[in-house]
C-alpha cells in the first residue's frame, strides 16, 4: 500500500511578514477571465489576517496539481 505524504505550499503574509508552509486545505484558487482576476487566497496561520495573492499561469499549474480547491470565476455580460 502506497503512502501519500500531503503537498505544502510556502507562503508569506504582507501584513505581519510570517513566513510558513500551508497545506492545500489551506489554500483557494481563483480563474478568471483575466490576470488580474486570477488569485490564490489564505488566512495568516500567525496574525489571522485574509491573504490575496496573483496566480500567474506556473502558480495556477502548481496549485491545481497540489490539491488546491479552485473556482472558476465567469465574466458578467
């Protein structure tokens, strides 16, 4: 039987400048229709603060392949 060791993911929060590793659980992940409404997206495990970070199209491969819950965002007409 194969053992299946959880991804982390290293991170950093801007606000009180923690540097930490979070498990895909930990993460979300934004699509939209463009870069600038492509995002990851987590809380601060050291000052609880909401994190928002651009996802350009490698951090969007890694997360997806890692596990991370994604959302795909629709443009409105």
């Amino acid at each position: 039987m194969r053992r299946v060791v959880p991804v982390m993911f290293r991170a950093g929060c801007p606000d009180c400048r923690g540097s930490f590793e979070l498990a895909a659980g930990a993460l979300r992940l934004a699509i939209g229709a463009t870069s600038r409404t492509t995002f990851y997206s987590f809380t601060c495990p050291d000052c609880d603060t909401l994190v928002r970070k651009p996802a350009g199209e490698r951090i969007v491969e890694l997360l997806t392949g890692g596990g991370v819950r994604t959302l795909r965002l629709h443009p409105t007409v």
